[in-house]
C-alpha cells in the first residue's frame, strides 16, 4: 500500500508539466497545488513505512517472548541485521520528512541546507541526544520526533535485547546438548 502512495507522488510531477507550460513551478497556483500533493503524498508514503516498520518488528519481538511459531525462518542473526538495516531506513525516511518541513515548523524558523543536516538532526533524535540546536516547534513535528524516538527504541531496546538473548539462550541450550 505505501507504495502506491510514492508511485502517486511520482507521477504529479510529470502530469503537471503536461498540463502546465513550462511546467507547473512557472504557475504560482499550480505550484503550490502540485508541489503540496507531491509532499503530502511523500509524507504519508514515508509515516507509513515508518509504522510499518515499528509494528512488524514490535510484533515479531512479542511472538518471540510468547513463544508462538515464528512466522519467518529468519535466523536470529539476520533479524539483528534487518533491525539494523531498519533502523538506519527510519533515520533516513524521518530525515527527508524534517527535510520536506517548512521552516517555520522549525525553532527560529531553522531551515536545513542540506539532506545531510536533516540526517543529523534525525540521528540526533531517535538516538535521544537531543542536543537542542534544532528543535521542532510545530506540534505535528513535535509528534512526529516522539513517534521517530518510539520506534527507534522498538528497534534497538526491544528487538535487539529480545533477538540477542534469545540467541545466546539458544546457543547456551545447543553447547549443553553437545
């Protein structure tokens, strides 16, 4: 599903250069109209893959503490290293939705240079440094760096705990039978 809110996206662009000489950023109104479906969709694309990701693994973490039949036969290795691999894709989509914020969603009306500050500010956030040199003002980023910092800690407090130590019970289960 959350593909096809980025295909949607995709296609704005080249349908508003069709409809629009010069394309649609040459007509103020059609900028706008255009340019806002184009983030919005970008955002719901982004937050959804965000929760979907907070979710499977939060799922998986619980199947495991409840001892139900896996629903993958992933070793607990490789989940270790999707965990990961998840994790540095939440930096990477939260970042580009901080990206897409306007200014003056930000304290001070902080606008990012680049992509790479945005990638800072967001490892920033879901490591829960927080250093304070930017900081969201708007209540939906507000939210938003709270939900980043849920799912960050699902990631690397619930996951990585439960997959590890249910490895090494494993591996201590294997060395006695040996």
């Amino acid at each position: 599903m959350s593909i096809s809110w980025c295909v949607g996206a995709a296609i704005l662009v080249p349908i508003g250069h069709y409809f629009f000489d010069g394309g649609y950023y040459a007509h103020d109104f059609a900028k706008y109209v255009f340019g806002g479906l184009v983030i919005f969709l970008s955002w719901i694309f982004l937050i959804s893959r965000a929760v979907e990701i907070f979710k499977s693994f939060l799922d998986d973490a619980v199947q495991k503490l409840d001892g139900d039949k896996p629903s993958s036969d992933l070793k607990y290795g490789q989940r270790l290293r999707l965990s990961f691999n998840s994790y540095i894709e939440l930096i990477i989509n939260f970042a580009t939705l901080y990206y897409l914020a306007p200014s003056y969603y930000f304290k001070d009306c902080y606008q990012f240079s680049t992509i790479f500050e945005a990638i800072y500010f967001s490892g920033v956030t879901i490591t829960t440094l927080g250093y304070g040199d930017i900081s969201p003002s708007n209540p939906i980023l507000q939210l938003l760096s709270v939900f980043q910092v849920l799912a960050g800690f699902s990631l690397i407090v619930v996951c990585f705990a439960i997959y590890s130590g249910l490895a090494l019970g494993q591996e201590k289960s294997n060395n006695r039978v040996n």
